[in-house]
C-alpha cells in the first residue's frame, strides 16, 4: 500500500478488517463511529480499521494546553488517537497527516487517492464516514473524498454499507424510515474510555465525553415517542449506500432529498 510520506499505520492484534471508519480528525472516530468499535471490539469475526485523515494540528487549545505549539499538538493527539485505538481493539490505525487546507480542497486529490489505497488494501463490507449535513466543512469533506474514493473502485469490489454518522449535527431530523439506529447498550464504559483519552481536546476546552453520552441516550429515549425505551443507548447513522451503488447521483442532491423529506414531514403536522 502506496500513502503520502506523512502517513503512519499501526497495527493492532488482530488481522480482521470487516469494518472501516474514515473519519478527518483524531477523536472523531470515537465520536461518530461507536458501532463499529462495539462490533470489532474482541471480537474473531469483525474488525475495525480506523483512518485519520488531519494531523490535529489546527485543534483548540485552552488551560493547561494553552501554550502547546501546533508541532506538540501533533504529537499529542498523535498518542491520545493510538491509546484510543489500542482500548478499542482496531485492527489498524491509519494517520494519513494532511492539513484542513488539504482536505477541504475538493481539486486536491491526494486524499482521495490514500483512500483508495486503503480501501483496496483492507476491502472492508462496511464504511464509516461523516454525514453529509454536518456543520464542519473539513468533515463534509471527508465525505465527499470518501463517496469519490469508493467510485474509484469496480463496483464488485465496493463495500456493501456506507454510513454518515453524527458529529457536528444530530440526525434525529431523519425520516424514522431512513434513520439507521444502532444499539450500543452495555458498552457505555467502554465507549466512554476511547473517549475520555483525548485529554487534549476534553481539558482543552471540549467536553465531547459528555456530548457524545448524552447525544446516545438521548438517540434511545427520543427514537419513539410512544413506547418504552428499546435501547439505553444508540447511535444514528445516515444511509450514504445510495451514493455507491449510483455513480450518478449527486451527493448535494442526495442530501437535499432527505432535508426536502423533513419539511414535507413538518409541513403535514
């Protein structure tokens, strides 16, 4: 497998590659993609490979990392994303290292191209990335990249699933017969662990531990409002296969449709 000269991939302990979340910054794997941490996790059947697309370097930074050079915040975020990795039991960790400025440049197709090379190399059934609504443009990205990279590839070759997941915007907006929900109950300590290494970012000024928690219980007791909860707590994604099985559909269009959908599901009310 041929990446830029700035990537860095580390294994982990087992040589599974079912699943593979490609996500911009560190952190947000463990954010958007705790269904698949839960599924890789010990398990001999399924396994997680995890991309990093940006190198941390651009990160807020507050209180005790006030003064942290943009250089140290590499390294930094660099351990706490490897420590996350080695909790959670991904089969591999992949840092492909480009700036925002990088990745937020669709003419710019070296991040297309690592994504290629990954996809090819671990030919996972199931596709992590952001969800096309979100608010953060590097993300939004990253979901384009990765909808063109998928293209790239002969459709036999192609994973079965692609799934936006949550972020910087909710999906509970999705038409319930759209929404794609995943129950995470029982593994709250562990989904909180991968999490709570990000020190940085956490004591830095960001608590995503409790966003991210509240964000999944919230998911389960607001996912049907007249009945008990079915989960304590869940993740929603964001059905993206479309964009992979039709190379003519536009991914604007596409995500156009779905916020059309809700306001048609307002305006009835």
């Amino acid at each position: 497998m041929e990446l830029n000269k700035k990537a860095e991939i580390v294994k982990g302990s087992k040589d599974i590659f079912t699943d593979l979340v490609i996500a911009a910054h560190q952190d947000d794997v463990e954010i958007m993609c705790p269904q698949g941490i839960v599924r890789g996790y010990q398990s001999d059947a399924f396994g997680l490979v995890a991309v990093i697309t940006a190198n941390g370097s651009g990160s807020p930074r507050t209180g005790s990392y006030a003064n942290t050079t943009d250089a140290e915040m590499v390294e930094i975020r660099k351990a706490e994303q490897m420590e996350a990795a080695k909790i959670g039991d991904y089969s591999r960790l992949v840092m492909l290292n480009y700036n925002s400025a990088q990745i937020k440049d669709l003419e710019d197709k070296r991040v297309v191209d690592d994504y290629v090379q990954v996809l090819k190399e671990y030919a996972p059934t199931v596709v992590y990335t952001h969800n096309l609504a979100d608010k953060h443009p590097t993300h939004v990205a990253v979901a384009l990249k990765c909808i063109e990279a998928i293209r790239r590839l002969p459709k036999d070759e192609r994973p079965m699933k692609l799934y936006g997941n949550e972020v910087w915007r909710s999906l509970d907006w999705l038409s319930d017969d759209e929404k794609v929900v995943f129950d995470l109950t029982g593994y709250e300590e562990l989904l909180d662990s991968v999490l709570k290494v990000h020190k940085s970012q956490i004591e830095g000024g960001k608590r995503y531990d409790l966003a991210a928690q509240g964000r999944r219980r919230a998911n389960a007791t607001y996912a049907a409002s007249h009945g008990v909860d079915e989960y304590q707590t869940a993740a929603y994604s964001m059905d993206l296969t479309p964009l992979i099985e039709d190379d003519n559909l536009d991914p604007r269009e596409f995500i156009l449709s779905k916020i059309k959908k809700f306001e048609d599901e307002i305006l009835v009310k």
